[in-house]
C-alpha cells in the first residue's frame, strides 16, 4: 500500500518537474533571441 501511495505521488511530481523544465527551458530559449532592430523610420526628430 505504502508502495502504491509512493509510485502515485512520484508519477505526480515527474509530470510537474516536466511540465516545469519545459518552461523554464522555453523562457531562457526566448530570453537569449535578440529583439528585432528598430526601424530607422522610428526615430522621428521633433522640433526642427
């Protein structure tokens, strides 16, 4: 029984560290993209 309660619970945490790793993995893939350069028609000069 103590078994069965254990191998539950482990098939429960190995779906939450997985589901974990894959985000986390995906957030630092996404953070180490570089941002797209802007424009140069972005930059308007006002006051002249």
């Amino acid at each position: 029984m103590a078994q069965t309660a254990v191998l539950f619970v482990s098939k429960r945490l190995q779906r939450a560290f997985f589901a974990f790793l894959c985000l986390a993995t995906a957030q630092f893939i996404l953070a180490s993209c570089e941002p797209e350069p802007a424009a140069m028609a972005a930059r308007v000069i006002v006051g002249q």
